[in-house]
C-alpha cells in the first residue's frame, strides 16, 4: 500500500521539467519534497493529482492508477491560493467539501472543530479577502483535509507564515500524520523536512538528487559535523586529517569532517591542552548533503 512514481518524466517543449523521478511513498510516512523554485516539487504534484499529463512512466496509488474512483481519499493544498475571496469561510469550505461527498451536518461539526484547533473560529462568518494571509492558509488547508483523506498533498503549507502560525499547522499536519494519513509536502525549508519527516526527496531542475529515509541518507552520507566548545586556541585542528572545513565564531568551532574515524585524534589532542565545556559528533545537515551533491548552497 503506497504512492508510487516510476520514470517519471514532464517535458515542456524543450524543457524538461521532471526527469526520470523514481520513488515510493510508503503508507503512513511523512515524505518531504524539498527544492528551491524552478526544482520540479509543484509540477510533480500535478501529475501525482491528474492536473497534468506526465511525457513518460507511471504514477500508482496502492498498485492503481489515481482516477475519479481515489480522489475523494485526496485531499490537495495548492501553493497558490484557491479561495474564492467573497465567499465567507462557511460558505467556501462547505461548497468544498460537499464536492467530497460530505454531508452539510458532518461539514459543519467538522469545521467547527478545525477552526478551534486553529485557534480562529471568529472568522466562520468572515470573508476571507478580509483575512490575513495567515488564515486564509488555515482555512485552505481545512478544505483540503475536512474530508479526512487518506493521502494528503501540500504544496508549501507554511510559506508566508509567522513563526506561530506555523507551528498551530505543523502540530495540526503530525497530528493527521499519527492518525493514519500519508503525507506528502514541498518545501524549500529543510529544518522543516529535518523536523517533520522520515522520508524525503531532494529534487534540483527536475532531477532527484537523493531520496529514501533520512536517517540512512545521513548515516550512509559519510560526513560528520563536530562542535567544540572552550577557551582553548584550537586553530591547529583545520591541518588534521579528515578536516573539510573549520568555523570559529568566539569560544564554538564547528568542524566538518570527511568520516567519524577522524573525531577520536582530533577528540585526543584538544584534551591534552585542557578542559572543554563541549565536544559533540552530529549527523550531516540536509544542507551539507545537498551542497555535496549539487556543488552549490541550497536557497
């Protein structure tokens, strides 16, 4: 039971705008699609949903192709927005969710529930050109999931949003997750895909840079991360072995090494000099990951 794209491919024209993706999106995970703009996340979306013609291979939800029979068990949160502006919030959620079948008592009660848990239910009569754009993406993402979909798409759910707004979604996105929900969102924030997902894809210009679960992609990557902390002048560990680079800001040096062999000389030698408030091995960052295997920083 899961999503599952094979060669898949989008061409415009010339332009190849998703190139060859191959991945599967077990049942239940949190997967994270992660790119700048231009990277391939939206337009992967719209093949997934149908809005798109996908050039080559194949797309399939729980072994089948996704047509009208699945897409009420969809629930899809564009990135742009797609709510009609003089419609009140009652109004547009309750045409929405009647077109997933919903009955207009379940409707009610359910948004009723939502828009407590977002912490807005003042706004149910209230147009929403009169909202902010912080809730007019609450409101949006209650009409894609007011259904209680098994599989839920969201294109940058928290693009635009002030730190505390989005935190009430991403509480509200890993409570849907826990519930049994397969979940699929873009974005370009790693620190989100490191927070919120098990699984993840990294797609640049249309490729798949590197997917699968992210503690193997992390472990598997090889490169550690050491932070030190204390008064020493420890500026000769940039020469040792397996150094990739050292960053010193006041009393903390962060040092990127190439395996995690090399932490127990570099542990050994800075004892020798003393004590040491901080000595941590950590994983690899999506950051690193992605500037190792597309030459660049991420943006």
């Amino acid at each position: 039971m899961s999503l599952e794209l094979n060669q898949l491919t989008k061409k415009f024209n010339e332009n190849t705008a998703v190139d060859d993706i191959n991945l599967t999106v077990p049942t239940g995970s949190m997967y994270g699609f992660l790119g700048g703009n231009g990277a391939g996340k939206t337009t992967t979306f719209r093949m997934i949903l149908g809005l798109l013609k996908q050039t080559e291979g194949t797309i399939t939800y729980n072994g089948k192709p996704i047509d009208y029979s699945v897409t009420n068990r969809i629930g899809y949160l564009p990135e742009e927005r797609g709510l009609h502006p003089k419609l009140k919030v009652e109004e547009q959620i309750r045409y929405l969710a009647q077109l997933k079948g919903m009955s207009k008592k379940d409707i009610d009660v359910k948004l009723d529930e939502w828009l407590e848990r977002f912490e807005v239910p003042e706004n149910r009569d209230k147009r929403i050109e009169k909202l902010s754009k912080g809730n007019q993406q609450k409101i949006q993402l209650i009409a894609s999931i007011i259904h209680e979909p098994d599989l839920i798409i969201l294109d940058e759910p928290f693009s635009g949003l002030d730190p505390v707004n989005v935190e009430i979604l991403k509480r509200s996105v890993k409570e849907l997750n826990s519930n049994g929900a397969t979940i699929i969102f873009s974005t370009h924030r790693m620190e989100h895909v490191e927070e919120m997902c098990e699984e993840l894809c990294i797609l640049n210009h249309g490729a798949q840079v590197v997917s699968g679960n992210i503690d193997k992609i992390k472990s598997d990557f090889g490169q550690k991360e050491i932070i030190i902390e204390g008064d020493h002048d420890i500026s000769f560990l940039e020469e040792m072995p397996g150094v990739l680079d050292m960053k010193q800001v006041r009393k903390k040096t962060t040092l990127k090494i190439s395996d995690e062999q090399y932490a127990d000389p570099i542990f050994k030698e800075i004892i020798k000099l003393g004590y040491f408030k901080r000595f941590q091995v950590n994983e690899p960052s999506l950051n690193d990951i992605f500037i190792s295997k597309v030459g660049r920083k991420y943006e």
